[in-house]
C-alpha cells in the first residue's frame, strides 16, 4: 500500500465515529484535532490542551463534539502532506506507551523459536516443525492459567520444552512491558526505525487501546509494534534493546472513540491487516485476527493499572498481534527481515490506514520534543490553567 492508498483509506474510516488526533502547526507547536465531516479542527484550549486531557474526562465523545475550534485543512491533505505548515503528529501526548506480548498462539510460539534459534534466523524452521510437533499450532482455546494450561506446562517441563515465553503465554501472569517512553512515538507517514546491529527483524501490526487513568478504556487506534527478532531471540533481557528505540513506536492514525458506532466488542473481533512493499518487487500480506486472541483487552488493562500500579496520565497498550512473518526475503530459510525504504501499513477499515517507510534507527529524525517542551510550549501559549 502506497502512501495515497493509505490516505484514501483513512479518509474513508473517518467519515463515521468519533476521531481526534494531534498536528503540529508550524509557528505554534503540537495541537489536538477533532474530525468532522473530512476536516481537521484544532480544538486546543485551557480545558483541552492535550489528548490526555480528552481522555479524562467524563465522555470524550461528548467533550470532542462541543468542543469550538478551528478548521485547518482536509484531513486528506493532511495525511498526503499537501497542507502547508501542518503536519501529523501520534495522537497521543502524556499518555505512557506500554503492550502486552505473546498475547496469540502463534506468536507465541514464534517467540519461544527465537528463544531456542538463539536469534539465528537460519536454524528457525527446523526448531519451528520441532516445537510444533511437541505442543501443536493451536492452542487458541486453552485459557492462560487454567488448570489444562497447568497441565501442559507441566509435560513441557517433564519434555525439557519449557520455556519463558510459554510461561506468559499460557501461564497466569501476562506479560507488560514499556514499548517507548512518553511523547516518543511517531505517527502516520513518518520513518520507523530499525536498529542497524538487527538482521532479522519484523513489523507488528496490532490493535492499541487507550485507557484512562481511571482504568475506563476509551477509544483504541492502530500501531506497529517494530520488533528486532535476533535481538530479542539472544536474550530476553534485551527486551528493551529490541523494542525500545528512536522512532520503534508508531500509533494512529487517529483515535477512535467509543460510542454507538465502535465499541470494544468492536476491537475483540477485528482483523488487522498488514502491507509490506519494498526494493524488487517485494510485496508481503498478512493479517492479525483479535478474535483468536488468549487474553482479552480488559484482562489486558487490568493488568497493566490495578492497585499495584497506577498511571495518572492513563496509558495506551499495544494488544499483541498473531502476525508472525516467516516468508523468506533474502534466502531459503531466513524467512522475512525488513529493507531500508519498505513501506509499510497497518491497516483496518474501522479505524483507517497506519501508513510509515522503515529507516536506520540513526537516520531516523531524532526524539527532541518532550514532557518539558510541550509543558512550556503550552505555558506560552496559555493553555496551562
């Protein structure tokens, strides 16, 4: 999917529902954006300045129809970047960057081959054929930490099969990490950063949540979760190495807010679609169903803010995704790995085209605006109360 597709995608999902987003306008700084009727309004103000502050209160959806504001360009040219001094932002601010992993059978156990390949691409499908010969492919309906799930961790551990990524995966505690640090992540029609020690490594198209402080999820979003499969596959105390990095955390491109026409049953059983174009033809498809998912995005949630832990800007969180690409791109049995200049979108008809071009971690446009700047930023504009 070229970036004009990706455009006309999103146009056409944010003809209906509740969207907001975030925009920098050049000469005033970040600004959050309602969506009506194929424009983008800037409806930044003292009682919403940011997108954390849409998210907060009573009914976003209510907030994001009364607010006033200003029209500032079509949300295509927007998108295509043909609006001068405008450009898209991620559509989130102060809110932390979090996701669940190995949330789907199959990327579960495409994590444990990584474990066992020891981040070598080359041995993946022998330990692949190996693994699922010993647990099988489908473990869709076995729920994590039930008594069946305990069993067969059990004969896993009996068999030497056992390994760190069956524990979270069917095992009673999900797994929560940080994917990137506030105000880092990029939006729609920017770079993405591959780190240039990986050379194997994937995208991960997923469902993203967005969730108040309150625990009250409210709307969700696309995103792709980049991922360095060596990396992580040497150690799993890499985790950060392989997921945290400048310009790894892309989200949008909008918000979708719940109402009558889009709710979380909504997000339960959407499918993901995922698009990959790149040098020589090169052309990918894959898809990630949320209905095949083990833990649910509430059961998600709650185990990311509980009363262990608490996020008073809310947060959003990445859902896990069953993509797992193992088509071979460079050479018999070293299944996919990305090229600088692949384009790539995620994509949904509810929630529009997730649409970025994968670039070195280091020639990516560095993270310079953060919590500090966008505090002064909107001190100087007066719209800190």
């Amino acid at each position: 999917m070229k970036i004009n597709e990706a455009t006309a995608a999103t146009a056409d999902a944010v003809k209906n529902g509740a969207f907001a987003g975030r925009v920098w306008r050049e000469g005033i700084g970040p600004c959050l954006i309602a969506i009506r009727q194929g424009w983008a309004v800037d409806i930044t103000s003292k009682t919403l300045p940011t997108m954390r502050d849409l998210c907060e209160v009573s009914d976003p959806v209510k907030a994001l129809k009364d607010a006033k504001g200003e029209e500032i360009g079509l949300i295509s040219d927007l998108l295509a970047g043909r609006q001068k001094g405008v450009s898209i932002l991620a559509p989130v601010d102060l809110q932390a960057l979090k996701a669940a992993g190995v949330t789907f059978a199959v990327s579960m156990l495409e994590r444990v081959i990584e474990e066992k390949a020891r981040g070598d691409a080359s041995q993946a499908e022998a330990i692949r054929n190996d693994i699922t010969r010993l647990i099988g492919d489908d473990l869709s309906k076995l729920v994590p930490g039930s008594p069946e799930a305990m069993a067969l961790k059990q004969s896993l551990i009996e068999r030497k099969a056992w390994s760190q990524y069956l524990e979270v995966g069917i095992g009673p505690d999900a797994e929560i990490f940080t994917k990137s640090q506030v105000m880092s992540a990029v939006g729609f029609g920017a770079d993405i950063g591959i780190h240039p020690i990986s050379k194997w490594n994937n995208p991960e198209p997923e469902a993203v949540i967005v969730v108040s402080s309150a625990g009250r999820i409210v709307g969700a979003m696309l995103g792709n979760d980049v991922n360095l499969r060596d990396v992580e596959g040497r150690s799993a105390l890499l985790l950060s190495k392989a997921k945290d990095n400048n310009a790894s955390c892309s989200l949008g491109p909008f918000i979708r807010f719940f109402d009558d026409s889009f709710t979380l049953a909504d997000v339960r059983s959407m499918e993901i679609a995922l698009e990959v174009e790149g040098d020589g033809g090169f052309h990918l498809k894959g898809q990630s169903n949320m209905s095949k998912i083990s833990r649910s995005p509430e059961a998600l949630a709650a185990a990311t803010l509980n009363k262990h832990h608490q996020y008073p800007d809310g947060f959003v969180l990445f859902c896990g995704t069953l993509f797992a690409p193992t088509q071979d791109r460079d050479g018999k049995g070293q299944g996919f790995t990305h090229h600088h200049g692949d384009e790539v979108s995620v994509i949904n008809p509810l929630l529009g085209a997730l649409y970025n071009v994968v670039h070195s971690t280091d020639t990516c446009s560095p993270w310079t605006f953060g919590t500090s700047h966008l505090m002064r930023n909107l001190a100087g504009r007066g719209l800190l109360a």
